[in-house]
C-alpha cells in the first residue's frame, strides 16, 4: 500500500492530502498555470479550495513569493473558477 502524499497549504498552512488541494506551478519555461491534474513539470505550490485562502494568496502576493514569478490577475480568475466547480 501506498502512503498518502500530504502538503501544505501556503496560505492558512495547514497540511492536507495533495488530492485536497489545488496545485500551482511555475513550468520549465516560467508560465504560473494551474495544474488541474497535479502532475505538470515544474515548481508547484499548494492552495486550499477555500476562498479565504486565496484570497490571502492573493493580497500577499504569496504565489508569486513562492514561485519567483508575477502572476497574471487571470490565473485568480481561473482558481476561482476551477473551485467554483469542485
């Protein structure tokens, strides 16, 4: 049996099974995407489904902190999406 791969969220720090959270990654190339399926190369970071913990991730710059890059307004547009339909 396999065991559970468990990360923390960046913003409330609260450590949970990956499959709980959403993935952020900065690829090969330097474009901050959304993993949706978690298994794309690159930097990855983790985020709750939560608004509040976006919303964090957000007013403190906490993506771009982490993955060394600026973040288009449009990636929080597509977390926000992405966690309205989960």
């Amino acid at each position: 049996m396999m065991a559970e791969s468990i990360r923390q969220c960046i913003s409330c720090r609260t450590r949970k099974s990956k499959k709980d959270l959403l993935r952020i990654v900065r690829s090969p190339s330097g474009h901050v995407e959304l993993d949706r399926q978690q298994n794309k190369m690159g930097r990855g970071l983790y985020l709750c489904f939560q608004a509040s913990c976006i919303e964090k991730a957000k007013l403190y710059n906490l993506i771009q902190q982490k993955l060394n890059r600026k973040v288009q307004e449009s990636i929080y547009l597509e977390i926000a999406e992405h966690v309205k339909k989960c």
